[in-house]
C-alpha cells in the first residue's frame, strides 16, 4: 500500500472496487489542524469526475494502467478488434468500452488504450480526424434559417453539422470529443 505522498496527476486509485484517475492533486497544510490532500479524480471506466479530500500519510491503493497504443482493425459485429502496435497481439473491446468514439473510428486508426490485469478499461480517441463527407443536401445560397449550417454524414457514419457551401465528397476536419465540424481539409 501507498500513502497519499505518492499521489500524482495521472495516477490511478482503487476506491471501493472502483479505479480513479488523479487529474489534479494539493498538498495542503492549514495553519491549524493536520494537512490533508485534496484531489480532483475521474473514474475510468464512467468518466465521473468527483473531488476527493486524504488525511495526509493515510494509505491508498495505487494501481497499475498500462496505455498502449493500438490500432483499430475491424467491427466484428460483437466488438472491436484492435491491434497491439508493438506485438501485434489482436484485442477484441466491447461496445461499453468504446462507447460513443465508435462514431469517429476510421480504419487503420492508432488509439490509445488503457489496460488493466489485461481488461481494457478505456479507449482515448486523437484530437480529431478527417473524413469525406458522403452524403448532404445540396446547399442553397441565401438559406440562413438554421445559422449556415446543414446535416452531413461522414465516412464513418457519423452525422455532423457542417457549413451549407460544402458537399458530397469533400474532406473535412472533425472533433471527435464532441462532433464538431473543424475545418476543410484540402488534399
């Protein structure tokens, strides 16, 4: 067992059968009374963020999360498969796990992944990727009723708003957090 001296950020706790990331970590001595840690932690598997406050020199439960990085092979229908970039070992990760980046996958794609007693407990997606648009109404000029922008769906079957001038075929830049249209991309 660890004490709370050895909390950093990026560290991983054990709290009650659950695994916490420490995202942001204080040491604090008050003038009066004993110090204390005060952390700011995101559960791995949910992406809950809480506040947590240690008595200092308590123990904590130190995990290990090993992140790799993988790239993404196939959607065998039941779940992802994933290939270890360095050994070449296929992993196979289920919808729960993937969760809502499965929008944004892209054949080929490297990822990282964080595993745990060989369990992977998350998938973090680049900042963003490129993608054609496949299919959008052609825009018209002048329509401004909805702020400039149109329903598009990209190559991965993802559905995004994107500016009314572009159209079918058309690579644009896309933020895989939230969905966001970034940019053309001219090839």
């Amino acid at each position: 067992m660890a004490s709370t001296a050895d909390i950093r950020n990026g560290v991983v706790l054990s709290i009650d059968g659950q695994l916490w990331n420490v995202i942001e970590f204080q040491h604090v001595k008050p003038g009066k009374g004993g110090a204390f840690v005060r952390t700011k932690m995101k559960n791995v598997v949910s992406g809950k963020i809480i506040d947590k406050t240690f008595n200092a020199g308590s123990k904590v439960d130190i995990q290990n999360v090993d992140r790799r990085d993988f790239q993404y092979l196939y959607n065998d229908g039941e779940s992802y498969v994933f290939m270890d970039v360095e050994d070449y070992d296929q992993i196979n990760v289920s919808d729960a796990v993937v969760g809502d980046a499965s929008r944004f996958l892209i054949e080929n794609m490297t990822v990282q992944i964080g595993m745990h007693d060989g369990q992977p407990l998350y998938l973090d997606m680049p900042a963003s990727i490129v993608a054609e648009i496949t299919y959008t109404e052609p825009g018209l000029q002048g329509d401004r009723s909805n702020a400039g922008t149109k329903p598009a769906t990209i190559s991965t079957g993802a559905e995004i708003q994107v500016p009314l001038f572009l159209n079918e075929g058309v690579k644009v830049k896309v933020d895989t957090r939230t969905g966001d249209y970034l940019g053309r991309v001219n090839d």
